[in-house]
C-alpha cells in the first residue's frame, strides 16, 4: 500500500469533500487537484500537459545519450546502441500519448549527435556539423546509408503495428475488442459520428483518413498505414498477413 495513490481523473470540487474524507480511511493517500503521480512511467494528475511529458522524456533522452557514449567505439556499435538502448525508451510513452511531427523531430538533433560521438550537452543543442549529410542515417544499408529511422518514422511503424495486433486479436474474438483499445474505440466511434462504429474505420476510403482524423489527434496513425500501403487492399493484405 506505500506505493498506492489515488487521484482524480479530473479536478476535486468542493462538492466532493465527502467523498475525499471516506478515501482518506482506506488508508492510502489521497492527491489533490495540483498533485500528480506516476503510472507505469508516465506522468499522470489533472493538471499534467503533454509539453511536460515530452520535455522529461527528451531529458532522460539526451542524458542516456551522454551515459552511453564510451559504449560503442565504433559508428555501427553507435547506431545498435540508439536502435536498442536508447530508441526503446520512447515507445511506451508514444503508445499511448499523442505527439506531433514537429515534437517528434526534436530527437533528431539528439540522435544525429550521438551518432557523430558529440553527444547533447543539453536537449536543445544543435546538429554538429559532420562530412556526412543527415540524409544518409536513414537511408538503407544497400545504398550506403545506416538504416537508422528517425523518431517520427519509428513511431508510425509502431501504431500501425498496433492496428495490426488489434485485427489479429478480433480475428479470433470478434465480438471483444482487447481492453487497451477500448478508449480508441470510443474516439473512432466519435469520429466517423454515426456513419460506422468502432473498427468500421478500417474499411474507410484512405482519402477521407486524414481529414477524419485529424480532429481527434489519430492522423498520424493512419497516415502510417497509407504511407506503408497506398492502397486499400494492399493496406489489408499488409495488417493481417
């Protein structure tokens, strides 16, 4: 019980007063509005925005970075090290936390750093110069490159194998979508307003996927898809296979 809290999903009225006090028997402690916690490594309380996850997260970031840098002497002992040790933080928090294409672009500085043994002092540094163009991480190994993707690509691949992992799982269970995506499941609904519930937005137009979205913070996701598959049956063949 040391470690249990319990906290509002949002702010304590004066109302709930009552409510507060029969909590406090239970024995645990109870936070108040301008209170937060942390729930499997994410911050959580009524007044905890998005901006301050992201910066705690590209501070632990960039001080791995500094952490790891005697690790690997070598570039391809530098780029394992980012695709395994240091790239792996982030994936919790960006599986269940919207960030926007600009927000995930902040890493690259991080990690262009890195991989030029220079790495970040502070989160904001900028690129070193190097005799290689940035261009060249991402690009495959068969042109040369290192086949490094960068934090916005890592991501979509991420989501889209989370839709991947959700058919895979109706398949067999059709009529109980897993609990994880249950609050997905309710924006969905919410967006195609009562053209099509839940999973329905699989079989949508990809055309109309971005426009739909957008207004819910899942484009990205989505985008992904179409990125990947341009085609509707292409986009099918490639979750479920």
């Amino acid at each position: 019980m040391d470690k249990t809290v319990i906290f509002p999903f949002q702010p304590w009225k004066p109302s709930d007063s009552c409510l507060i006090d029969t909590l406090c028997t239970l024995g645990t402690r109870v936070l108040n509005t301008d209170e937060n916690t942390t729930l499997l490594g994410i911050l959580v309380g009524t007044q905890i925005r998005p901006s301050l996850q992201l910066n705690k997260l590209l501070v632990r970031f960039q001080r791995l970075c500094v952490s790891l840098r005697w690790r690997a002497r070598t570039l391809q002992g530098r780029v394992l090290l980012i695709k395994t040790m240091i790239q792996s933080i982030l994936w919790h928090f960006m599986s269940v936390q919207v960030v926007s294409q600009t927000e995930l672009k902040l890493f690259d500085p991080l990690i262009r750093n890195f991989i030029n043994n220079t790495p970040s002092r502070t989160t904001h540094d900028t690129p070193t110069r190097s005799q290689f163009s940035s261009k060249w991480h991402s690009a495959p190994i068969n042109a040369g490159g290192l086949d490094l993707h960068t934090v916005a690509d890592s991501v979509e691949l991420l989501q889209v194998n989370l839709i991947r992992q959700l058919i895979k799982h109706c398949r067999t269970r059709v009529s109980s979508p897993p609990k994880w995506f249950l609050p997905a499941y309710a924006a969905f609904d919410y967006a195609l307003q009562g053209q099509a519930i839940g999973l329905d937005f699989l079989l949508y137009g990809l055309h109309l996927v971005g426009k739909m979205y957008l207004t819910i913070g899942n484009r990205r996701l989505l985008y992904g898809v179409q990125k990947l598959c341009p085609n509707s049956r292409t986009r099918t063949q490639f979750i479920l296979n």
